[in-house]
C-alpha cells in the first residue's frame, strides 16, 4: 500500500514538473520574441555611420538565429504540452483535442495541412514573391542566387527583413511578424483541420456534426485569401490605391480569425464527447 501510494505520489510529482516546464517553454519562447522585436527595435535607431553598417547586419542575422530558437522552443513546449495532457484520460475539451490530433492519422493530415497551408500564406502575405514579369537582377540588381538581411528601418516585428533572390523570378521577403503570424495560423489550421478530420470518422454514425463542421470549414479553409479575392474586383488602375485598404483588411480578417480558430477545436471536441456519451 505504502509502496503503491509513494509511486502514484512520485508520478503525480512527475506530471506536475513536466507541465510547469512545458508552459515554461511555450511562455518563455513568446517573451524571448517579444524582447527580440523590442531590442532590435532600439538598437536599429542609433546613428549609423559606415562603420556601423557591418555590425547591424550581423545584429539581424542573430536577431533570426534566436527568432528561430525561439520559435522551436514554443513547438516543442506545444508538443510535450499536448502529449501531456492527453496521456491524462481525461474527457475535458482540451484533453480530447490533444488526444484526438496525436494518431498518425491526425500526424499526417497535420504536417500535409500545416505545409500546404504555409505555401498558400507565404504567396498571399508576399513572403514567397513570384514575378514572372520581372527580372530580378535587371530589375533590382541583384545576384541570381543571392540572400541578404535588410537591418534598417521600420517599427517593432517589421525589422530586419530577410531577402533571398532564388531565381530571376522567385524570391523570398521575410518580415518577422509576417511569418510569427504565418506560423501560428498554419499551426492553428492544421490542428482544426487534423480534429475535423479525426471528428468525422468518430461521429460519422452518430451525425450531427453537420454545421460545425460546415463552420469549421469557413474559418479554416482560407482566413488570407480576402485580399486576392478583392483584388479581382480591383481593375489595374485602382490598384495602387487600394493596395493599403486591401493589405489593413486581409490583417484584420486573420486578426479575426484566430480567435476562432482556437475556439473551433473546443466546439468539436466537445461534440466528440457527447457523442461517445451517447454512444
């Protein structure tokens, strides 16, 4: 008896320090990125002389080496989080999301989601730049394969920029808040799109998950293509002026978003339980 309680005792012990150290991680990942942009932020505005041009660059180049250290600290503390809770049993809305996206099913319809997803952000929030009307090296100068960290100027999560020139008419232009945001989108999608999956195969007897998944696939299916689906009603000429209208409305539309992107999984998972009660 004694031995049986020391033991759930030490295992409970166990649980309770590897959630506080996966929180740890997730929350220290997003301050680390929030001091990166408030750092860069001040150091980007000193005085630049020739001599100092060289030593802002390599202050971008760490400012995307710890951006991604970061960022993998906040995947891996979602990771060990996920397995966490979802090796407790329990039958929480948050317990049937992490239990319901870690089958290899789920795995697969994630990673493919998460990639594919990525791609289509990265064409639609101008990181992944396709210009088949431009020649890159007549056009801007520049060297055909070539990448450079663009230090200077802009306000906090704007700077610095990554610029990769990968052919004449595909480059790469990164902005930090740009692809935190991408990240965390692509991650989200995936994760409803990986619980639908998972949800319908589950219930698919039962029915009823008409309407949420009808709302899930509103809000997953592409929270970015507002402003290419405006431009088509924008002829050439107006372009221009409406480029910033656009660009402000496709921000808020996946400011909108998100929100409802974490609260989606919560709805489903919560169908999923009643309908395992009632089965």
């Amino acid at each position: 008896m004694y031995n049986g309680a020391t033991k759930r005792s030490h295992m409970e012990k166990e649980t309770t320090k590897g959630g506080q150290n996966d929180k740890k991680l997730i929350i220290l990942g997003f301050i680390s990125i929030g001091v990166l942009f408030l750092i860069y932020f001040r150091f980007e505005y000193q005085e630049i002389t020739p001599d100092a041009v060289q030593p802002i660059e390599r202050l971008g180049t760490a400012f995307y080496v710890l951006f991604i250290i970061s960022i993998g600290m906040i995947g891996v503390g979602l990771r060990k989080l996920q397995k966490r809770v979802a090796a407790t049993g329990n039958t929480t809305a948050i317990s049937m999301i992490c239990s319901n996206t870690l089958g290899s099913k789920a795995k697969k319809t994630f990673v493919i989601t998460f990639i594919i997803y990525g791609i289509f952000f990265s064409m639609t929030s101008g990181i992944l730049v396709y210009q088949p009307e431009v020649i890159f090296s007549y056009h801007y100068g520049a060297e055909i394969p070539s990448a450079h960290v663009t230090p200077c100027c802009g306000p906090p999560g704007y700077m610095p920029k990554f610029v990769a020139y990968l052919t004449e008419h595909i480059g790469i232009n990164i902005v930090p808040i740009n692809l935190l945001l991408q990240i965390i989108v692509s991650y989200l999608v995936a994760t409803n799109t990986a619980l639908a999956v998972n949800a319908i195969s589950i219930t698919k007897k039962t029915g009823g998950l008409g309407s949420i998944g009808a709302t899930t696939g509103l809000f997953i299916a592409c929270p970015t293509c507002v402003g290419s689906f405006l431009s088509l009603f924008i002829g050439a000429a107006s372009a221009v002026t409406f480029t910033i209208a656009v660009t402000e409305l496709q921000t808020l539309f996946i400011a909108i978003t998100i929100p409802i992107l974490i609260l989606t999984p919560f709805i489903i998972s919560r169908k999923i339980i009643r309908s395992q009660n009632n089965g």
